[in-house]
C-alpha cells in the first residue's frame, strides 16, 4: 500500500509542469519552429519561385514569426496569465477585509496549482483569526463593563460623602472620569465589533433628523459651555428612517470633535440640509485642521494624529462612525478648510416631511 502511494506521488511530481519551464520549452520551440520555417520557406522560394527569392531570409523570420506567435501568445494568456489575474482580484478583495475567499484553477502549471492552494490555506487562516479576535473582543468587551460599571458606581457613593477632604475629592473625581472614558472605549469596541460583523440587530423607525442634531447639541453643553464656544446652526427639517441609536453616536462624535479641536470663545458651524442627492450634514470647526500625512489614516481604527495625546480619545470614534455610515449606506468626507476643518456626511435614504 505504502509503495503504491509512493509510486502514485512520483507519478504526480514528473506530471508537473513548472511556469519557468513552459515558458523557456515555448521560447526555444517557437524561436527553433521560426528559423527553421523561415530558411525553409526561402530555400523554397529561390528553388521554385525565383522572382519572389528577392525577400530577404530576415523578412520571412517576422512573418512566420507573427503567424506562429500570434496562437502561442493566446495560449500562454489563457493558461498562464488569466489565473494570474484572477488570484490578483482576490487579493484586492481579501485586501479589504473578505477573508472568506476560495478561487480554484485548472492551470496546467503546477506552480499556480501551488499558489491556489496557498492562498486558499492563507485565507481560512484569516478567517479562522478573524472569527477568533471577534470571539475575543466581544467577550472580553462584555466581562470588562461590570467590573467598570461597579468602580464607577462606587466611585459616585464616595463623591457623595461630606467626610471626603478635598484631595480625596480630587482622587474620586478623576476615578470617575477615566471610569467613564474606559467604559466609552469599551462600548465602542464592542459595538464596532458588531457592525464590523453585521451582528447587530438595527431596528429602523422615522424620526426627525434635525431635532436630534439639536438634542446631541445640547448633550454636549458641558463641553462646549466650558470653552465659551457659539454654534452657527441652520438645519432644515428632514425626516429620516433608520436606527435612532446609530445617528445620535454620529452626530455626537462628529459634533463632539469639532468642540474639542475648536479654540476656546469660537464658533462650530453645523448645516443640514435636504438636497438631490441626499441629505447633506456638514460640520466645520475653527482648529488647526488635520495634517496630511493623517488625512488618509482619520478612519482607520485606534489611529490619532495628535501623537502626543494631549487631547483625549482613544482612536475609535471616527473610525465607528465611519462603520455604522458604511452600514447604513452613507458617506462621510474630511477636508480642511480655510480657518479649519470640515466633516460632511451624506444619507441617501430619507423620507422628506
């Protein structure tokens, strides 16, 4: 039995055909089939067609040369470049996140065969990883919210007792404060787990889309009041249907960044409005804009282009928002702009009032 199947693996291995050797088998042939034609054909020619023995030996190379050529180099596309092409749009689709790609061939070359067949093993690799880091990040996400949820809610026992001195106030205070951070990363972490593999439920109801841009303004009034800073406001009044949940944490982000990154006693401006092709929200804020290195990286998870983290944030929001807009099937664009820096989104579902 052993030796039947050692046969059978010999037998397989001599069957196969190296890339490098089609071609310098195809290269040798057609240059050996060319010449040998061509001196043929000239020979030919002068024995029996003297008046046409004029054209010279390298003339007849190039015409036999295209003849023959030409069905070889259709060949070699087919079998050789097309699976090539096909492996390269797989790439650029695993590339961008599809881990669940498998391509086949039946490419006479065993060096493609080879390369399908690790490609194939690299992407249920991915995949598996995939599934794995979501498992982990999910469940991890789940078992740090109660123990955080139970140091902030002691914390806020503590803040209430008249027997604190003020160092201690000072300590509770920041408990509470970096509690409340810690709990914000790990709900966008979790949600953005989520929508990153469609797990979550959307339930999409009709609502009115300036009114809840007006209530996440005023959600953020600690933030802005502090800073003396004025709105420029002008929304028009559009109806929307979708998951009220995922709009207010866009707007909240957005609006929120703009607060954080806008001096002190200046101006947001926030615009809505209901156009052809969409409905239009645009928010500019008066800071210093964002570098262009950055500009490319804003949405990519866990990325800040303020390296020395003077500003709080963990890197997640634009990258959150820019997953539920993919989800909802929304755009969104950065720009900077003269005096700052400008965020439009684009909804295209919407029922008008």
């Amino acid at each position: 039995m052993s030796k039947g199947m050692k046969s059978g693996a010999k037998v397989r291995k001599k069957r196969r055909i190296g890339v490098g050797w089609f071609i310098s088998l195809i290269v040798i042939a057609e240059l050996a089939a060319v010449l040998g034609l061509a001196t043929g054909i000239s020979y030919f020619l002068t024995e029996f067609f003297p008046a046409l023995a004029n054209l010279p030996t390298t003339a007849w190379v190039v015409i036999v040369g295209i003849i023959i050529g030409t069905p070889i180099s259709i060949f070699v596309n087919r079998a050789l470049l097309s699976p090539i092409r096909k492996l390269g749009d797989a790439m650029n689709l695993v590339a961008k996140g599809s881990f669940g790609i498998q391509i086949h061939t039946s490419a006479p070359f065993g060096d493609i065969r080879d390369i399908y067949r690790n490609f194939n093993l690299m992407t249920r690799e991915l995949a598996a990883t995939e599934i794995l880091k979501t498992d982990f990040v999910s469940n991890v996400s789940h078992e740090i919210k109660t123990p955080i949820t139970a140091i902030e809610g002691y914390a806020m026992l503590l803040e209430g007792s008249e027997t604190l001195s003020e160092e201690e106030s000072e300590y509770i205070d920041k408990i509470l404060t970096n509690t409340q951070r810690l709990s914000e990363l790990v709900g966008n972490v979790l949600l953005l787990s989520k929508i990153d593999n469609q797990a979550i439920e959307t339930k999409a109801e009709r609502f009115s889309l300036d009114e809840q841009i007006r209530q996440s303004i005023l959600l953020l009034e600690p933030k802005w009041s502090e800073k003396n800073i004025e709105f420029d406001v002008e929304l028009e009044s559009v109806s929307y249907e979708g998951n009220r949940g995922f709009m207010l944490h866009i707007w909240n982000n957005l609006i929120g960044n703009a607060v954080k990154f806008t001096p002190k006693d200046s101006t947001v401006k926030i615009r809505l409005a209901d156009s052809d092709s969409g409905i239009i929200f645009t928010v500019e804020d008066e800071g210093e804009g964002i570098a262009e290195d950055a500009m490319n990286h804003i949405f990519d998870k866990f990325y800040q282009g303020d390296s020395s983290h003077k500003q709080e944030g963990n890197g997640l929001g634009l990258a959150l928002v820019k997953r539920i807009l993919d989800f909802v099937g929304g755009e969104i664009r950065a720009e900077n702009i003269e005096g700052g820096c400008r965020f439009t989104v684009t909804l295209s579902e919407k029922l008008k009032t």
